[in-house]
C-alpha cells in the first residue's frame, strides 16, 4: 500500500496539524506491512498559485502550450502523478481564517483538473478517481467540530467527492488556543482517535 502524506501547516517545523498527520501516517504504516510513504510538506516545498500562465496551460491542448505554459502543467502533472499513485492520502490541515491554508488550497487547485481527475459530462461534472481513502488531521485554535462554522470540513468533503472520492475520514484536534491543558487534551484525543480509525 502507497501512503502519500501532505503537510499544509505554514510552518515547516513544530506544526500540531503535523505532528498528527505523521501519527496517522506511522499508524496506518503498521497497520499494511509493505506499505510506502511518500511526504510533501507544502511549507518546504509550496504550490505555486493559479495565476495567468497556469489557468491558461490547463485550457490548452498539451499541445498548443506555450514554454511557459508546459512547464507549469508539468508541476502540476507531477503533483497529479504523485495523488494518483497513493492508496491512501493523510493530510495535516490546520484553519487558518475559519479555512484550509493557502498552501493546501494550491495543492487542491493543481490536482483537481478536468480531463484527468475529473470531467465534465452532459449530466454534470463526473469524478475520475477511485479507490482511495483520505485521513485528514484537523487543527484548529477553536472548536467547531459539527457546526456550520467547520468549514474545512465542508470544503474538503465537497472537493474530494468531486473527483470521486467519498471515503474521507476526519480527525479533530481543537481548542489549541486555549491553553496548555487543553492542548495536551486535544493530542491525547487525537490520538484516541487515530486508534480507533486505524483498528
Ligand atoms: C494565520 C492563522 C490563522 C488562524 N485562524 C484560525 C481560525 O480561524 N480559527 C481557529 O480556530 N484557529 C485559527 N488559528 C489557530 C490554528 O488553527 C491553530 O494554532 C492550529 O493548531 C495551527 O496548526 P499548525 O500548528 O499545524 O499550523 C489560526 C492560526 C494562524 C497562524
């Protein structure tokens, strides 16, 4: 089993969204003997925005693309060949403004991609992808687990559905802002919830 493990914390060291992600990460490694991980960390190795070029780039044919235009479809290509390969997808997640950060934004942008992840249809946008599960480390300085404000949560299931993956599992570690105490709390119950995730 290919385990692709995606850090979207700002911060390239220290990050609580990280330090889950790599438990999880390690927990499902012993779970499947054989299984490989790969790490991105978006902080150390960041997603370029969509800009002109790479909008453009998308909507060309491959082979009507300018220099410049190849070599953004490239990058994203990679980081497509790379979602593509893994079984399984653990992703660190902190909220930044009530959302995902800008780092996993621009990761989502550069693999979701008509064509090839997903494609549109007379019916409607169809998902491509199959066959994959996504375990998401959320941290957040709040507490918004089943509420509307939990908008990480909405956003992600929506966009991971949309290219055909429905089998997206959460786990929460909130109220980091709240003290010492309660982010030890948020860890052990983190934890807890990996081992039950993770059986
Ligand atoms: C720029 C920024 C914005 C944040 N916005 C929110 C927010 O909207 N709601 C919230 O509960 N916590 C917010 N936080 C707190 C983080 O979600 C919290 O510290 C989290 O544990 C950070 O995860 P990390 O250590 O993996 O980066 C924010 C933190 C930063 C740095």
């Amino acid at each position: 089993m290919k385990i692709l493990q995606i850090n979207s914390s700002a911060r390239s060291t220290g990050a609580a969204s990280t330090r889950i992600a790599d438990s999880l990460a390690a927990r499902l490694a012993g779970r499947y003997p054989g299984a490989t991980l790969d790490v991105l960390d978006l902080a150390r190795e960041p997603v370029a925005a969509l800009d002109d070029v790479a909008v453009a780039a998308r909507m060309a044919a491959p082979d009507a693309r300018t220099p410049e235009q190849a070599a953004r479809a490239a990058q994203d290509d990679a980081l497509i060949r790379q979602f593509l390969a893994a079984d399984v997808i653990v992703i660190g997640a902190p909220m930044y403004n009530f959302n995902i950060s800008a780092h996993l934004k621009n990761w989502i942008d550069a693999i979701v991609r008509p064509g090839v992840t997903f494609r549109y249809t007379e019916v409607g946008p169809v998902g491509l992808v199959s066959g994959k599960t996504v375990h998401i480390a959320l941290t957040r300085g709040g507490v918004y687990r089943g509420t509307s404000a939990d908008i990480p949560v909405q956003y992600l299931t929506q966009v991971f559905a949309f290219i055909g993956i429905t089998d997206v599992r959460f786990v929460y570690a909130e109220g980091m802002s709240r003290g010492p105490d309660m982010v030890d709390k948020a860890f052990r119950d983190a934890d807890a919830q990996i081992a039950q995730l993770v059986a």
